[in-house]
C-alpha cells in the first residue's frame, strides 16, 4: 500500500475534501461520483489507499464487495433505474485515472445513449487453451 497525502479519495474519505456522501463503514465508503454519466453515478471505495484490485487484501475486497448489493438496490431505486454498470476501471490503459481502487454503480435506464459495447474478438485454434494454462499457472 502506497499512502499518499495527495491522493483524492484518501482526501475524501478524511473529509477534507467534500463528497456527497452515501454511506461508511469500518472499511469503505461511498459517494456520488463529481462528474456524473448518470444521475447516480456512485463511487465505493475502500478507505485505505491502494492504487489495484490486485493489491487489495482479499478481506478487505471482499468486506468492500458486500456492500455492492445494498448499494446497488438503494441507487437503482433512487434514480428509478432499469439496470447497471459496475465496474472497476484498474490500471491507466483501463481507463483509470484517480490511482485509488474504486467500484462504479452507473444507473442505466434504456435509452439513455451512455452505450456499452465493445468490439469483441475470437479465438484462434489453440490459442483458448494455451491462455487457459497460462492463467491456470498464475492461480495456483
Ligand atoms: P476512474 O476513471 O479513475 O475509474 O474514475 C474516477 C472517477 O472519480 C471519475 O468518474 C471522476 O468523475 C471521479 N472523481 C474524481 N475526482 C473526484 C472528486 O473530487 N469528487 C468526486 N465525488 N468524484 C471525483
Ligand atoms: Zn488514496
């Protein structure tokens, strides 16, 4: 863990810079997020400063991952929403730009032109096995 004095989710969660605040505990908190895509777009985080997913004690993760559920009824409720996007932007070339571990809750209503896909890929032959032993090898 890499704590830094300048970092604006660890200002957040010390209350020195303001948050529209949802909801806290030992282990996380959340907020709406400045610049929403929807209207509430929510932040949660978890209150001590790491910068991956991956770096994140599997306790901790899971504790801040248990709150995913009740926020997402609570926002969804709210804003009336059909649905929504959670996700993790981790690492800059994934989009991730505040270098503090955070979930998005992005309330989607159809029609609401924010998209959401991808251009997908396929498989060469052999290639889905060989990357399955690979990851394999990384999970033993
Ligand atoms: P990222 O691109 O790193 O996944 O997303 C960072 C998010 O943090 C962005 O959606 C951005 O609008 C939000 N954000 C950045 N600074 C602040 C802030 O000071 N307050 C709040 N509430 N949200 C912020
Ligand atoms: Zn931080």
């Amino acid at each position: 863990m890499t704590e830094t004095t300048d970092c604006v989710f660890c200002k957040i969660a010390a209350g020195q810079i303001p948050s529209h605040r949802l909801f806290e505990d030992a282990d996380c908190f959340s907020f709406l997020d400045i610049s929403p895509l929807a209207e509430g777009h929510t932040l949660l985080v978890p209150k001590r400063h790491f910068q991956s997913l991956a770096d994140v004690p599997e306790d901790l993760l899971g504790r801040t991952f248990m709150a995913l559920p009740r926020l997402v009824r609570a926002v969804t409720a709210a804003t009336e929403a059909e649905g929504c996007n959670v996700l993790v932007n981790d690492g800059r070339v994934a989009g991730q730009v505040v270098p503090h571990v955070h979930i998005h809750v992005i309330p989607r209503l159809k029609g609401d032109s924010l998209g959401y896909r991808w251009n997908t890929g396929a498989y060469p032959e052999g290639r889905a096995e060989e990357l399955c032993a690979r990851i394999g090898q990384g999970l033993q």
